[in-house]
C-alpha cells in the first residue's frame, strides 16, 4: 500500500475536505500523466489497495474523498462505484450519488475524531 497517499488521504479527511486526482497526484509526487491508461489505472489500484484496507478494517472507502477536478457537484471516478459493489459496501437500493456522499460522510465522521 502506498503509505504517502495513505497518509495524505487520512489528513484531507481529517480537514472534511476533498481532494482532487490531480492535486494527490502533485502532492504525493506520483508523477502519473493521465492521459495515460496505465497511469490511470496505477492510481485507482492505489485508491484501490487503501479502500480495500479501510474496509477490512471497518472503516469507510476513504478514496471517496478523491474527486474530478471541475465536477460539480463533486464526483470520482466510476471505478469507485465498481469496487464499492465488489467490495459489498452498497446498501440495498442506494444509488450511486447516495453511496458516494454517504462513504463522504463516514469518512470524515471516521477521521475527524482521530
């Protein structure tokens, strides 16, 4: 698991606030270019690796707080939703905008009282 974006990931949530793909990018220095595929897919199997340890461990997706930049309202990829299911973290009849806000929600409730 990449320890840095971890780290970084726990801090932004600890603020409530979110984070943008390219903004974790920069400061976590990955120097990934996503225009790339396979520069996509290197950060949602990070995002992927600390999703699936927050859920082992029963805490929220905490990549849910990594965004589109000039989405509004906010978004993150669709893959999220994807492993979100894989996962079994959906609850019955929850869209995706709802499990999105409410995995938000849980994680700063998580790591706000850290």
């Amino acid at each position: 698991m990449n320890k840095l974006v971890y780290e970084k990931l726990k801090q932004v949530a600890t603020e409530k606030k979110l984070i943008t793909y390219s903004e974790l990018n920069e400061t976590c220095g990955l120097f990934l270019d996503f225009e790339l595929a396979k520069d996509r897919n290197e950060l949602g199997r990070i995002l992927g690796e600390i999703s699936e340890y927050e859920v082992k461990h029963k805490r929220p997706m905490l990549s849910a707080i990594v965004v589109f930049k000039n989405k509004h309202p906010p978004e993150p990829a669709y893959g999220f939703y994807n492993f979100a299911d894989e996962l079994k973290i959906r609850k019955k009849g929850e869209t995706d905008q709802q499990l999105f806000f409410r995995q938000i929600n849980e994680c700063f409730e998580e790591w706000s009282e850290k």
